[in-house]
C-alpha cells in the first residue's frame, strides 16, 4: 500500500504540535498586530488558517468580525475552544488542512495565518486554497519568519540535524521573503503592503529560552527526542549551535524575534 507522503509529513505535524500551547502568550500580542494589519472590522467573514490555540480567530472575533478558524491539531482545537468560551465571543472552529479548506469559493472577506501556512507541505496549494475561499476584492494577510532573521536561522540549523523528509518541501521560513511572497502569489493578489515587528521573548538565561524551545516547539521537541536515543554527541553539537544563535539575540533577558506581516488585496 502506498502511503501519501505529503499526508505523512500532516500527520507528524499534528502530533507534533500538541505540545504548543505555552507559546500562546508570545503569539498573542502578535495577533494584535496582524488583525490591526489586515484591517479586519466589524461584520467582515473572516477565516483564520492554522489557528492553533486561536489567539488571531479570537481577536478578529473581539472586533466584531464572524470568524471561522481550522487546524489539524484537535488538542490546540480544544484550547482555543476554551479561550473562545472565557473571552465570550463565537468562533466556528474546525479541524482540517489548509491544503485542503473545507470552505466554499469566495467565503470570506478576510483569510488569516499567523506563522501557520507556512508549514504547508505544497505553498502552492496552501496559496491557491487560501484565495479560493476570499472573495475578490478580500484581503489576505500572514505573518511569517524571515530567513535571515533569529527563527529562520534556527530553522536552518535544525534542518541539518533532522532526517530526511519522505518528499522534499520548502523551508517555512521562505515565506519571510518578500520576494518570495511575491512570486507565490503572483497575479491574483495586488496592492501588497510588508511590515516588519518583532516578538520579545523572556529568557533568564540561554539554558532557560532552549528548554522552552525544546519543550514546545514540535519539529524541535521532536529532533531533540530522537537524538536523545540515537547521537548524544550530535544533540550536543545541536544545542551548541542553538545557544550561540540565540545569544546574539538576547538583550536584558529577552530573545529578539523579529517576523514579517504581509497584507494583499485578491484581484
């Protein structure tokens, strides 16, 4: 029987993101910031793609706006549930793929992602899905990781510690490059706006920001698990390289995250 390999690389990214649920509070100001890019109002339909905990769906909502949102992750799906409940408003949550939106064409007004998509395994299927469900005219609006920037720089050394993928896909952080964006969504989407922030992270030392990224970040948490039980020396040589990184970012116990917004209008 032949398995699908772009299903085997979902499947391991939701079991490998249950454990995300402590970097809500970095994420949550952020989606602050991205539903104020976007320009959501009042009554808009919105949809929010890879919501993990919700924090984008529940701030879209708290503007007034009907959300819907979807990720492939049930325990993140639960959690945002929760905080829907105890903020008061309604989200229409669902659990699926953003390859594969089970949304009609032209849906939305809005469609959101906060650092999510980008783990799509196709960008252009993620890309084509994305603007199938907005209706002309709507608004499509991300944030993402730069390359060149703290996070996409550990994506790079990350990589080269982990196993082949069983097909090759796109590091998530190309979609931090404007050009990149550029070219992914090509003609349908025009009037593109990019804005750069940053996400502070408190860290008491190095050690203390690495357990935190070990612990909650999937990919890492599961790398980490592996070479626990296969190579102590290359998780070694792994952790070396993940302290050195992020101690050019740390200043006055915070880790400096910088990340990229991007807004654009469906033609």
């Amino acid at each position: 029987m032949n398995v699908d390999p772009f299903e085997q690389i979902k499947q391991a990214q939701k079991q490998g993101w249950v454990h995300f649920v402590p970097l809500e509070a970095l994420t949550t100001p952020a989606a602050a910031k991205l539903v104020r890019h976007a320009g959501v109002q009042a009554g808009q339909r919105v949809l929010d793609v890879a919501c993990g905990t919700g924090v984008v769906a529940i701030t879209a909502a708290r503007a007034g706006a009907n959300v819907s949102a979807l990720d492939l992750t049930p325990e993140l799906l639960a959690r945002a549930r929760e905080h829907g409940e105890v903020a008061g408003v309604k989200v229409d949550w669902h659990e699926g793929d953003v390859e594969k939106l089970p949304f009609q064409d032209a849906e939305f007004d809005v469609v959101l992602s906060q650092f999510g998509h980008i783990f799509a395994p196709r960008p252009q299927v993620a890309v084509s899905e994305m603007l199938r469900v907005l209706k002309t005219g709507g608004t499509i609006a991300f944030s993402t990781w730069p390359p060149e920037e703290m996070v996409g720089r550990s994506f790079a050394i990350t990589s080269r510690y982990m196993p082949k993928p069983p097909v090759e896909v796109p590091p998530p952080p190309m979609w931090g490059d404007p050009d990149v964006v550029r070219e992914r969504l090509g003609t349908q989407v025009t009037d593109l706006v990019f804005e750069r922030d940053r996400m502070l992270v408190p860290a008491l030392s190095l050690q203390h920001f690495r357990a935190n990224v070990e612990r909650s970040v999937g990919p890492v948490r599961k790398l980490v698990e592996m070479l626990s039980q296969s190579d102590q020396g290359k998780l070694a040589a792994l952790r070396k390289e993940m302290d050195a990184l992020a101690a050019e970012y740390l200043v006055d116990n915070q880790v400096r995250q910088e990340y990229l917004m991007t807004r654009g209008r469906k033609s």
